[in-house]
C-alpha cells in the first residue's frame, strides 16, 4: 500500500515540476517585454533596460527558473505588471470563489451521474435506459455557456430564485453566496454529468456480465442487491479516472462560465491578464490550475487504492 | 421421492432452440452427472433450475424442486431458494468470486441474506465453512482478498459459498475444468464429502466422462439439448447401448496411431537445453530486506531428437510454460544455453534467430484467442512464411496456404473465410496449419487440446500423430492431461516446481511412476477404464 502511494507521490511531484518547467519556457517564447509594457510606448530604451535589470529579467534561464520555481513554493508569484500588487494577493481573492465553483460542480456531476448511470445500466435497452442516455447525449452535445443562458433566463429571470450574476462575497454570509455560485455549477457540471454517467453505465454493463455477478446472484441476492453491492464499487474504477481527467476541463470550464455569469474567479481574472498581456499573472494562475489538476488526480490514484485492493499489495 | 425433477423441458433463446424435451430426476444424496459435448445444453439446464437465464430465454416444461414448481415460482421465492436451498459452483475459479471484497464478506454475505443472522454471527459460520472446505483460519483469514488465493483455493472459497447454509441440492458446473488434475481430485474429494455429510443432491455438470463416472450414480448424456441415453452410470457405460455413449467413450480413449515409434539415441539432436534457468524479481516484503527472486524455471536440462515426441507434464505453476517461451526465444533465460540443431539461441537477436523461428513453430491452448479476428484465413495461416529466406510470390503464397490446409484436413476454400465462421477444434487445425506451413522441424504445443471436446480432441491428436508420422516434425507437448502425454509421446519429462524430477519412456513414467510429484500426478489422473471398473463393483 505505502509503496504504491508512494510512487504516486513521486510521480506527482515530477510531474508537476515537468510541467513548470513548460509553463515558463512557453511563457520565455511569447513575445512582447514586460518592462517595456510596464513603462508604456513612450519610454526610452535604457529606461527600459534599468527596469529589466531590476526585474530581473536580464539574468540568466536557470537561475531566473529557479527564482520563481523557489518562489512558486513560498507562494511568491511575483508582481503582476500591470497592477503593480503581489499576484498572490490577486489570486488569493479569486481563489475563493473558484475553487468552491469547481467543488461544487464536481460534486454536482457525480451525485447526477452516478445513479442516472445505474438506472440506465439496470434497464439496459430499454425506454428509461434510452431516454436517459438522449438526455446524456444532449448534455455532451450542447456547450455549457449556452446551458448557463438556459438557466439564467429560468432560474433568474423567470423563477427569480437565485441572482443572474455576480458575487456578493463570502462576507455577506454563506447562503448569498452559495446561491450566487449555484447556476455557474449547474451549468458546469450538467455536460460533465452526461459523459461521466454515459461512462458509470458501460462500465456497470461490463461489470454486470462478470462470472462474479452471477456467483452474488447464485446467493439468492436479488438484482439491485447485486448492482449495489457488487457491481458498483467494480465499476468504480473508470468512472474515478474519467473524474479525474474532466477536473481540468472543468477548471477550463470556469473561465468561460465565470464571464457569463460575471463572477471574480480566477478564470476572469486570466482571461483579463491574457488581455492585457499581465503574463506574470497568467503564469501564476496557470501554474495554480496545473497544481490543482495533478493533486485531484493523485486523489484519484489514492482512491482506486481504496476501492480495489488488488492495488495495495499483499497484506 | 425425487428432490429434483425436470420433465419434459424445452427452452429456447430468441427463437433458438436450446433444449428438447428434457428429463432428469436427483434424489436427496444423489449424484447425477450430466455429460455432454459444448453447446449441448449442460449450462443451460442448470441456468433453468437456477432460473438465472439471458432476458430472452423461453422455458417450457416442468421443473420441480421439493415440490416447488420453479418455472412458475416468482422472483422472490427464486431468491429465497438460491443461496440457500440451491448452491451453485461455476466452472471458473479464477473470475467467480468478486475482486474487491473480501473472502470473509462474500461468504457471509449469503449467511445473512438468508438467515439474517448479525455480523459476527455469520463471520463465525463463514469461518466454520472455510475451515471444512479445507482453508484453515490460520493461512486463511477472512480479510483474504480473492487475488492472493490460488486457482484452487478460490474454487473452495466458491463451494464454500454455495454450500455455506447446507443446501439440499448442489450444481456444480465444470467445478475442476480450468484446474489441474491434483487439485481436480482434491476438489471432487470434497465434494463427494460434502454429498455425503448433508445428504445432498448434487448434479455435476462435465465434458469429462471420467470424472463424471468417478462421481456419479447415475448419469445422463447430453447431445444437442436432447437427453441421449440415461441410467446407472456402471451400467449405462458398460454396456454403451446407445452409439453416441459408445462414441464418447471411445473419444475419450482414444490413442492415436503412431506406427513408427522414435528410436532414441538414433541421431543428433534437434533441440538441446543446458542448465536453463528463469528467475523473476520477487515481492519485496520490507523495505529494508531485499526481495528473493523467484526461480520459476531452475536448473532445467532437456534434449529433443528429430522426429521424437516429448510429453512435459506438470501441474499447473510448475513452470512448463515458462520453460516452453524460452525454447521458443520468446523469453530469456536468467542462465543456461538453449541450442537448436546445434546452434547457440539464446541472448541472438531477433534477425539472426530467423532461421531458428522458421524450423521451430507453435500451437496454444486456445483456439479462440490465438487469431485476429478480422484478417483472413489466407493471411492468418500464411504468417510465418516472412521467416522464409525468398520471399513467395502471391500465388506461391496462395499455393502453400492452400497446401497447408489440405493437410490438416481444411480446403483451399476456406482460405478466404474468417476465424469466426470456423468451429472450435477447426480453429485448431488453422492454428496447426499456420505452425506447419514453414515446414518446422519442432512444434511446441501448449496444451493443444484442453480447451477441445473429446470427439474433436482425439481428431486433433490424429491429425498431430499423422504430422508426426508424415512430415517427421518433433514435437514438445505441454499438458497437465496424462492421457494426452501418454496418447502422443515417446517420453516424458515430469516437471514440479521449476525442475524437471523423473523423465523416461513414457509407458515406464506412467506405468511406473517413481518421484512424489509423478506419483501425485498419476494417482489424480481421471480414467475412464479404472473408473468404469469401480463402478461396476460398486453397482454390482
């Protein structure tokens, strides 16, 4: 067990120093000067290079990688150039709005998922199973930007049950804010809930024709005892990893849901650094979302350890 | 009065017609065995008293258990039979039992289905059961997980469950097909034990007439979902009134004619391996201790004449395959030389050990999985020939294919079909053709016939009796099954743990078996003769 988690472990780190490493060379390769785009057009050229001496940006690759892969670890992401405040203290406002979104999404699309999954594996080819992976089918198809104008016109227009945008702040207390977070998860969750239940059915269909299935049956278990008991936690494992691969598109998904919904998370917060050309920002946030993606995935990796013990070794 | 009853029983699937007309009776403590050929029906009888059959199935007729019409009885009463009233063992150990559960849970589970007895209450009965099944707590605790048991063990782990609430009938379904013949024997021990203790019916389900007769009272022989013959098993044997019981019979018998008997000694040899061993990096247990490797093969000295055809027989995990691999450079020795026709194989590569390949083929167990299923049989068969210095034109190509499968008893015309539009034992002959086609000097065959039935197995043992004859090919049989090793070879090389233990003329090792492993192997084999014979004594 321990071992297993430890290569995890391991393989986790790298990856995520592999991937810094490739955030800060493309980000080398872009074009366009941060000094020169901090001190505008108009200044002159040693102007220009004093600052970058200041910055620190005439100093070598590697030691200049080092500087900033050090201070990515004591959460020193520098400043942004644009705004001239430490980019941590930038993130440190949106994150809080983000990562309960992403959260909340997440959670969403399992809890849909999962039983519309079973329902449709256990009436596999029949009208519930049919109607159920349309709707799936309709959910993958459609983008959720239009899902999320969907819903705004239901839930906020027409039902005026939640607001349509905007963020009143954790301050205002906890159910302004889940509420105004509620539509943004919906709208991001509903087309990951499709694949992932079109994915628990054929993964439970597979399971459900195992020699092991019939042995639970053989025992006088009824049919739902065994698709409970028995056959979900072996379909477990694929539908883990294809939770751990939609957690990046979903954070990708933020950046175009938050500006639908004018929400200050880190996905507006990019989408304006990119505008401006606040690379240090987009690096930072960039690097941030790539951390969040590894450590959802090595939860993943720690969870087929929970559910299958052929994973964790002899005892 | 009969426990069981099924009379007059027809089930078809979508349309198929599946059964005709069955008819079997189990009396408590009875053993019926139900032989026949695959698809003649045995699964589905035992799925229609279990009523666990696909959607579309129709039965018709009756089947009655203790009174209980079961075609009619509804779900629920179905439910509350199985498990407990009904057991059932399945043919495959190896994927019967649930992998993320423990062995404790999947025993117990039943226990409190049924008799809603508490946690710790079934936990003890689960317990009591695997100790009867022969795995104490000591080795075997409950929070064993089914891949840390063996083949065997899991198949005890599966009777367990079905006769954890001692039921009063059993189905065992091939319980000991997929096993090898020591622990088949051990297996069918215990269910004779567990017959008699509980005064059981059991109805035992084989393709396997010696098993069948070894276990049962009376049997029925099934033939394409039709009952073809059925009675006291001593009798109904003895006496074979009906030709498809005689033909079975003798399928299962059969030995092969093989006029020219290699003389050993008689040339130089074909195929010599020299203190071969294999060793795998073992489990590391700690941390801090380093790991021991596993010598799956140790030590293993083996020569094969032109012509000659050598048995190497072993239970299963005694490293017979990994042995064959090595011969066959699909796998490196840790240490040792492996020559063929005289010339160093081991640790060539790949281009220099054409020559070797295209003299050296090789046939597996199973038919089914060794094509790709959607290339041709032209293309199929026609593979080994890019092992051939000149490369044949197509209709040289064509020509040898066509060649080839007019001498394992196939056409030219089927060369264009595919893998899927041919039987079980004439997937066999493509895969022979396809290993016969270079023209080798050796075959390896890795349990070539277990996965066939008997009638099409003792063809199968013709056709490689008469390549033998015909074309002088050598061969090395890898087989658990004696009568395959003593139907097909010259000698016989016993493997057990790694090392080969007794070798010798195979009628002197059969006959005569000296070293433990040989004599566990031989005392295990099923035989139809020896088994017929005692049956005859006991039914008078």
């Amino acid at each position: 067990m321990t071992a297993y988690l430890l290569k995890r472990l391991i393989i986790a780190a790298s990856t995520l120093v592999l991937a810094s490493m490739v955030v800060f060379a493309v980000m080398e390769i872009l074009p366009g000067d941060p000094a020169r785009l901090m001190l505008g057009f108009n200044a002159g050229a040693d102007q220009v290079e004093q600052l970058r001496n200041q910055m620190g940006l005439n100093a070598p690759l590697v030691p200049r990688y080092l500087h900033w892969a050090g201070g990515l670890l004591s959460l020193d992401f520098g400043r942004s150039y644009t705004y001239s405040v430490p980019v941590i203290d930038l993130v440190r406002e949106r994150v809080v709005v983000s990562l309960p979104l992403a959260l909340i999404a997440l959670a969403l699309s399992t809890i849909i998922a999962v039983p519309v999954g079973v329902f449709s594996a256990s009436r596999q080819g029949r009208a519930g199973d049919a109607l159920a992976m349309g709707a799936a089918q309709l959910g993958v198809a459609v983008p959720n930007f239009w899902f999320a104008l969907m819903l705004i016109y239901l839930f906020a227009v027409w039902l005026r049950l939640v607001p349509a945008g905007g963020f009143p702040g954790w301050g205002a207390g906890i159910w302004p804010a889940v509420k105004s977070l509620l539509l943004p998860a919906v709208a991001l969750a509903l087309p990951q809930a499709a694949i992932l239940a079109r994915v628990a059915r054929s993964a439970l269909i597979e399971v459900l024709n195992e020699d092991y299935i019939r042995t639970a049956r053989a025992k006088g278990l009824p049919y739902r005892a065994v698709l409970w008991r028995h056959a979900l936690r072996n379909a477990m494992i694929p539908v883990l990893t294809i939770l751990g691969l939609q957690f990046a598109f979903l954070l990708a998904g933020t950046i175009i849901i938050e500006n639908v919904f004018y929400l200050p998370g880190l996905g507006r917060l990019v989408f304006q650094a990119i505008n401006q050309r606040d690379l240090i920002v987009v690096e930072s946030v960039v690097m941030l979302l790539v951390a969040a993606v590894i450590i959802v995935n090595l939860l993943v990796d720690f969870s087929y350890a929970v559910v299958d013990p052929r994973l964790r070794g002899r005892q | 009065m009969s426990l069981l009853e099924i009379e007059n029983l027809s089930l078809a699937i979508g349309g198929t017609p599946i059964l005709q007309e069955v008819e079997l009776a189990i009396a408590p403590g009875e053993v019926v065995g139900l032989v026949g050929e695959s698809g003649s029906g045995k699964s589905m009888t035992a799925l229609t008293i279990m009523r666990l059959l696909p959607h579309l199935a129709r039965a018709d007729g009756r089947v009655t258990f203790d009174g209980i019409d079961l075609l009619a009885a509804s779900e629920d009463q179905m439910c509350t039979l199985r498990g407990d009233d009904i057991g059932m063992v399945f043919q495959e150990p190896m994927t019967a039992l649930n992998p993320v559960k423990t062995i404790g849970e999947q025993v117990a589970e039943g226990i409190r289905w049924h008799t809603k007895a508490g946690r710790a209450e079934a936990e003890e009965r689960a317990r009591k059961m695997l100790d009867r099944v022969g795995l104490p707590g000591t080795k075997f605790p409950l929070s064993r997980y089914p891949h840390e048991l063996s083949g065997g063990q899991r198949q005890r782990v599966v009777i367990a469950i079905a006769c954890a609430l001692k039921p009063k009938l059993l189905i065992a379904d091939e319980p000991t097909t997929a096993l090898d013949v020591v622990l088949q024997a051990q297996i069918l021990d215990l269910l004779r034990d567990l017959v008699s203790e509980n005064r059981m019916g059991l109805l035992l389900i084989s393709h396997d007439l010696a098993v069948v007769t070894e276990m049962s009272d009376r049997l029925t022989i099934l033939r394409r979902g039709e009952v073809m013959e059925a009675g006291d098993t001593a009798r109904t044997l003895s006496a074979q009134h009906h030709p498809y019981t005689r033909e079975l019979a003798l399928a299962s018998m059969h030995v092969p004619a093989r006029p020219k008997t290699h003389q050993a000694g008689s040339a130089k040899p074909l195929l010599e391996v020299e203190g071969v061993s294999r060793a795998y990096p073992g489990r590391r247990m700690s941390l801090f201790r380093p790991a021991q490797p596993v010598r799956a093969v140790d030590n293993v000295s083996l020569t094969i004449e032109p012509a000659q055809s050598v048995a190497l027989v072993g239970r299963s995990g005694c490293g017979k395959s990994t042995l064959a691999r090595m011969i066959l450079a699909l796998d490196k020795p840790t240490a040792g030389a492996i020559r063929f026709r005289g010339e160093v194989i081991t640790g060539k590569a790949e281009a220099a050990l054409k020559p070797a390949r295209r003299d050296m083929q090789v046939v597996f167990q199973d038919p089914y999985g060794s094509f790709d299923p959607r290339q041709k049989v032209e293309k199929l068969v026609a593979e080994p020939l890019h092992l051939l210095e000149k490369q044949p034109t197509r209709a040289e190509r064509r020509e040898m294919v066509a060649h080839a499968l007019d001498e394992v008893g196939l056409g030219a015309r089927d060369m264009d079909k595919y893998p899927h539009e041919f039987s079980g034992g004439q997937r066999q002959r493509l895969s022979i053709a396809r290993a016969i086609i270079t023209r080798p000097k050796l075959v390896v065959a890795d349990e070539p016939v277990s996965a066939l039935d008997v009638s099409i197995r003792a063809q199968i043992l013709d056709l490689f009796a008469e390549l033998n004859q015909k074309l002088g090919i050598a061969y090395l049989f890898i087989t658990h099954d004696l009568t395959v090793a003593r139907a097909m070879s010259d000698e016989v090389l016993v493997m057990h743990e790694g090392k080969i233990v007794e070798r010798g003329r195979t009628a002197d090792i059969l006959d005569n078996p000296r070293s433990e492993a040989a004599q566990a192997l031989v005392a295990a084999a099923p035989d139809l003769h020896r088994a017929i014979a005692r049956r005859m004594q006991e039914q008078g």
